[in-house]
C-alpha cells in the first residue's frame, strides 16, 4: 500500500508530479474552504481541464499566473501553465511544494495606452 492512498485528498501534492514538469490548460478558479476537520479557511483553488484533482493557490503561484494573465481569474481559463515539484522553506524546514509559471511561448496582450 502507498501512504498517500490511505490518505487521499483532492488536491494534487508535489509526489504526484513524480518529479517532472507538466504543461496544463486552466478549466477554473473557485473559492473553497481548505481548512479540514471543523476548521474553515476559504483559499483560491485552481482546475485543470481533463485533471481530477485541483491546487490550493498560494501567493507565489496567483502571482505567477497573474503577472501574464491578469488580475480576474475568469480570463485564466483555457490558458496554459507549467506545473512543477520544488521545495520551499516552511516554518523552519525545506519541504515539498508545488509552483507554476507560464509557458515562455505565450504572448501578452497588446496594450491599449497609446503613447
């Protein structure tokens, strides 16, 4: 038996990525409570189309998203993001995490300030 299937949770973890990269088409962002047994903690979760499971948004990945596709999430969908397994500093400890950014080959919009 694998740890992770006595465990089971609906969000992808950093194991899954079985350390490679993953290109993936954005389907949504929905606000969801992550908090767990009694605890509520609503949190800005990403989908992927054909994909199961989702992604608890952090601060660092909503900002590598955003910084490409802008601030509305409602225009994230149908984008593409890299996905992919690093490690972070968290509360003493250099742990597993998940980060995304965006494909180099994707053009930002024409601005419309003339000048």
């Amino acid at each position: 038996m694998k740890i992770n299937q006595a465990f089971p949770s609906k969000y992808i973890k950093a194991a899954v990525l079985a350390g490679k990269e993953h290109t993936l088409i954005i389907d949504k962002v929905k606000i969801e409570d992550v908090g767990g047994q009694g605890s509520e903690e609503d949190k800005p979760c990403i989908y992927f189309q054909g994909k199961q499971k989702g992604c608890v948004l952090n601060r660092t990945n909503a900002g590598a998203i955003s910084s490409k596709y802008g601030d509305d999430t409602d225009d994230w969908t149908g984008k593409p993001v890299i996905v992919y397994p690093d490690q972070t500093m968290f509360q003493g400890k250099m742990v597993d995490c998940i980060r995304m950014r965006i494909p180099a080959s994707v053009a930002l919009p024409e601005d419309d300030i003339p000048f």
